[in-house]
C-alpha cells in the first residue's frame, strides 16, 4: 500500500475513534442548572444506588419495586427553599400514600447529615444520601457550582463539601420524578431556578393520573 493510500484509509478511521473516544468521557454533569439534560418520561430511571441514613446502599431500582415511587432532588439541608419544600411535602404526604405511593428524598447530604433535616422538619418520610452526586449525574440534573458562588455561599456558613464530603461542587437542579413499579418515569418537574418548586396539589393530581 502506498503512503498515500494508507493516509486515505488510515486518518478517517482515526478521526472516527477520536471521536468515539471524545463523546464517551464527555462529562456527566452541566455547568449551570440551566443547562442540565434530565432523562425522559418514559424512560427507565437509572440503575444507580443512594445511601440512607445509616450508610447502607440502596438501589433505586428496587426501591420501586414494592410500590409506585416518588423521587424529590433537592440540594441539601442547608437550603431554606428545599427545607420549605420538605415541609410542604410532608402535608401532601398522607394523601400520597393512600394513592400508593412512597416519598423518597435525595440530596449531596452526606448520610450524618440527614437525620438533622429529618427532625428540623419533622419529616416521616424517607431521606437518602448521594454525595458523590452519582444518581444526580445519571438522571441528568448535575450542575457544577461556579467558583465564585462556593465562595459566596462560604461567606454565608454553607459549606457544600463538608456537607457532602467531596469538592466536587455539583448539586441537582431540585426534581421531581414519579416512576412506576416497572421503574418508568410517569412524571417529571425540574427546574433550574432553586426557588420554584412544584406546587403540592399540581404533584398530587399528577400523582393520581398516574396511579
């Protein structure tokens, strides 16, 4: 083979792996909450495990298994607006649970940290731990925190890796996902403004649409 023809064969194919090998370690997580990709309704949720509150691992797949689901991201417990919404969910709870669902709420929290949002809120329902922003990253609402805001949230006594244990500076654009016992996305709220959530009864009418 010529030095030409091998040029011809040979540099198409690399720029194929190149670019094979470029999309596959393209990072898992947004550089703003208003650029995160969340995974669609109708989709499968991810098969990923999050910690409870005494560090046990737990799949969300079998989570949902039992019973129809109710997945709440939120950013931690340090935040009023989750720490309202919490509260908030919690009135909606009883209802939820007679339509057959079950509430899970998941946060960077490391799992220590949980139990103290638990009580400030006087919440029943279950509480779960991503630190390392694993599930986040897999149902696409991880966002990298800007280096200027970690510092502004520092000046405020909000320190995100000491609550989650990593500098990772990722947290979840706040959630929503009602998944069946198959484990499929029925429903979905996410948005990139942290200080709007879903309203109660919007959720418990989709809940019931679902059901």
């Amino acid at each position: 083979m010529t030095l030409r023809k091998f040029s011809t064969c040979f540099f198409p194919v690399l720029a194929f792996f190149l670019l094979f090998s470029t999309s596959s370690t393209a990072q898992d997580y947004a550089m703003s909450a208003e650029e995160v990709n969340p995974v669609l309704i109708s989709s499968t949720i991810p098969d990923v495990s999050v910690k409870n509150t005494d560090g046990e691992n737990l799949n969300l797949r079998d989570i949902v298994k039992d019973q129809p689901t109710i997945f709440v991201f939120y950013r931690g417990g340090w935040c009023p607006y989750c720490n309202s919404h919490l509260a908030d969910l919690k009135k909606i709870e009883d209802d939820l649970s007679e339509e057959g669902y079950k509430v899970y709420a998941i946060s960077a929290d490391r799992p220590e940290l949980l139990k103290q949002t638990m009580d400030k809120n006087e919440l029943t329902y279950t509480l779960l731990s991503d630190a390392p922003m694993t599930a986040a990253k897999a149902f696409g609402i991880a966002f990298k925190m800007d280096d200027k805001t970690v510092e502004r949230y520092k000046s405020f006594d909000i320190d995100i890796e000491k609550d989650s244990g990593y500098d990772h500076h990722l947290l979840p654009a706040p959630a929503i996902f009602l998944v069946d016992q198959e484990g499929v996305i029925k429903f979905s709220y996410v948005n990139p403004n942290y200080k709007e959530r879903i309203d109660g009864g919007i959720l418990l009418a989709a809940a019931k649409a679902f059901n």
